[in-house]
C-alpha cells in the first residue's frame, strides 16, 4: 500500500474540489498537510481562511495532523512564510501539490490582458513560486516530491481559455525544466492534466449524468501515485472519471532539405511526411531534435 507516514506535504488550493480531496487523502494516508487556501472566489476575487480551515478540522477529527495557511500563491513572501511554518512545525517538507488556480473566461477578442496575465500569474508563476520556496528545502534533504496541475485545455485546448490554456501549457516546460535538476537529488517532478466536477468545471456544459462520474476522488488516485516514493518523473498523467492515460510531447523524423531546398514551397511539398505519425519519436532533452536534425545534415554532407 502507498503510505506517506513521516512525510509533510503542502497542498495549494486545498480549500475544496481537487485540493481538498488531495489533502483528505494525503492525511488519511499518514501525511501532515498544509492546508493551504487563499480563500478566493472562483474568479480570483475575495480572501478568507474558513475554508482551509474547515479541511484541517476535517483531517484533526479523523485523527491526522495538518495546518491552515491563507498565502497567496502570486505573493512570493507569503509562501516562503507558508513553508517557513511548515518547516518549524514539521521539520521537513517532502511533497508540494500545485493546485491553486482560478478563471476568467472569455474569447480572447472579447479578454482583457489584465485577465490573461492574472490567469497566467497565479496557475504558472504560482506554482513557480511554491516550487521555489520549497526546492532548497528538497535538495537538502535529498528528497522531493512537486506535481503541477495542467489540464486537457493546456495540452489540448479549449475554445474560449486562452489565458488558462497558456498557464497549464506552460507547466510542461517548467516540469521539464525541474525534472533535469532535480533528478540528482532524487526530487522527481509531475503534471497531473485532470477533470473532474469541481466549482472550476461545474457550469462548462458537461451533462449532469457525465459529471456523477467525473469525481475528485479518481483524480486524487492518480495525485497520490505521482507524489508516492516510487513515483516516476517527468510524467504527465492525464485523468477523468476513472480513466488514466500518460500524455506525452512528441515529434516526427522529419525531413532533411538540403541548402539549395530550403524552401517554403519545399515544406509545403514535404508536409505529409513531415506530418506523418507513425514516425513519431520521443525526447528526453531538448538536445534530442537537435541531434536529430544534425545528424540528417551531417548524413547529407558526408555524401
């Protein structure tokens, strides 16, 4: 069984639907949570502790350990204070769950860029700052555990979410990022892309019949794997209503033009096989394409 006794973990967003379910379940699992929740409304307005709160009641009463915090994830002094807390209180922190977030929708004719950038600030630039605040801490200690919380409109796109499209995106290059340094200090880094009948989705137009089956609880399932002492790294882990598939970024062979070639019109001729699937390839590093390509050119010259 998958066990986190011993192990403190900071949960953002924690105050209802993803975040708290993680944080019940972490707890339940002998985790001391940090319950943090800033409190908001669902567009980011408004601020109250109750919530977070009301989930450390709910872990204390079933016998766990756990801690309210109202940071703002935007607001790198109040996070480093978060952590700070749960390094006096606990000593140590092993797994950070980046779940806070917010919307503001609308077609990108119709956004404001102060709306794009607040999207972007607190899904992608929060979970940076958590991440920083508690990377030196993992470091030390020689262990770490981060999930970063994309989503199907970040890898996929959805109309109408340009602002949060762009902030879960993002996350995949930060995973990457972190996944490369961290790797030596056995800190392993994750994407969880969920959905699931939250206050974030319960008005999108999903039937009510299909939104029965897309509870938090099966997306919690997947949570507590990618932060589990065998937890991969790197690894997006895409889930909805009992279903799990890992998404990865990928890319084709490709096509070599030569210098004489390098053409638009010759792209345009090539885009079938520049497009084909089947020759799809997967990359640890940015280096791999690279070298992909490199190594057509130098195959072309050495003719």
């Amino acid at each position: 069984m998958i066990r986190f006794d011993g192990r403190v973990a900071i949960v953002t967003g924690a105050g209802a639907g993803l975040g708290r379910s993680h944080a019940l379940a972490l707890a339940a699992r002998g985790a001391k949570i940090v319950v943090n929740d800033l409190g908001a409304m669902r567009d980011g307005t408004g601020a109250t502790l109750s919530a977070a709160e009301a989930v450390v009641k709910e872990i204390v009463d079933k016998g766990g350990a756990a801690i309210a915090d109202g940071a703002d994830v935007t607001k790198e002094a109040e996070v480093a204070a978060m952590a700070d807390a749960a390094m006096k209180k606990w000593g140590r922190i092993d797994i950070l769950v980046n779940n806070a977030g917010i919307l503001r929708d609308k077609t990108f004719a119709k956004m404001e860029m102060s709306d794009f950038r607040v999207v972007v600030d607190v899904h992608l630039v929060g979970t940076a700052i958590c991440a920083k605040a508690v990377w030196e801490i993992m470091r030390q200690q020689n262990y770490g555990r981060i999930v970063c919380t994309s989503s199907p409109s970040g890898l996929y796109g959805i109309f109408g979410q340009a602002n949060y499209g762009a902030a879960k995106a993002g996350m995949i290059g930060f995973m990457n990022a972190l996944h490369l340094e961290g790797g030596k200090y056995n800190i392993r880094v994750n994407i969880l892309s969920p959905s699931a009948r939250t206050r974030m989705t319960e008005d999108i137009g999903i039937p009510e019949n299909l939104l029965a089956m897309m509870t938090p609880e099966a997306i919690t399932a997947g949570l507590l794997y990618l932060v589990s002492d065998d937890a991969p790294s790197r690894a997006i882990l895409s889930c909805a209503a009992g279903g799990y598939a890992r998404a990865y970024v990928a890319e084709t062979e490709g096509v070599y033009l030569p210098p004489a070639e390098q053409t638009p019109e010759n792209i345009a001729a090539n885009w079938a096989t520049i497009s084909d699937q089947s020759t799809v390839r997967y990359y640890e590093t940015s280096a791999g394409p690279n070298m992909n390509f490199i190594a057509k050119a130098q195959a072309f010259a050495r003719k």
